[in-house]
C-alpha cells in the first residue's frame, strides 16, 4: 500500500501543471505576436505561428496571473523581465536559430 501511495505521488509531481489564461486573453496577446513577427520575417509565417505559440504557452505556464505579468513587464520588474527575455529567447532559438531581440 506504501509503495502505491508513493507511486501515485511521484506521478502526481512529475505530471507538470499548466496554467490557463483566459481564452480571449491568450487570443489577444497571440494576435498582437504574430504580426510583428510576420513584418521581421515576411516569408516565415509559418515560424512566426511557432514561435508565438511556443512564447504564449511558456509564458502563461511561467505567469498563471496574467494581470500580475503586465503589472511586472510594465514596471520592468527585473526578475520577470528576464524570465520573458529567457522565454524569448529559447523559443526564438527553437524556430529561428539565434536568440531573440531584448525585451524592453
């Protein structure tokens, strides 16, 4: 029984949690992506759709509070500031092959 009980518990922590914005806040926040990403790589759409879903859904795993993270990324909070540059740059990495423009 211990060992089912401890076998249920390591499923259960290594099972990553994945937070939800709300449906029209990612909607919106993936809208206002793409399009720069399309004007910086007009023959990539199909690597701007990538990347900008890659950042959307590392970013609402890493901020559940998305309130929380346009309070942080609109007065610079160091901390934050650099988990986007990080999220940036490994999903800029993933699908462009070099390291994203910095977060300002």
């Amino acid at each position: 029984m211990t060992f089912k009980r401890y076998a249920l518990l390591a499923i259960f922590l290594a099972t990553p949690a994945y937070a939800q914005w709300a449906p029209q806040v990612y909607q919106a926040e993936y809208a206002a992506c793409v399009p720069p990403c399309d004007k910086n790589n007009p023959t990539s759409h199909d690597k701007c759709v990538q990347y900008c879903t890659c950042v959307m859904d590392s970013l609402q795993t890493r901020f559940p509070d998305h309130a929380q993270i346009n309070n942080d990324y609109a007065n610079k909070v160091p901390a934050s500031m650099t988990a986007i540059q990080t999220i940036a740059n490994t999903c800029n990495q993933k699908f462009f092959g070099a390291p994203a423009r910095q977060v300002k």
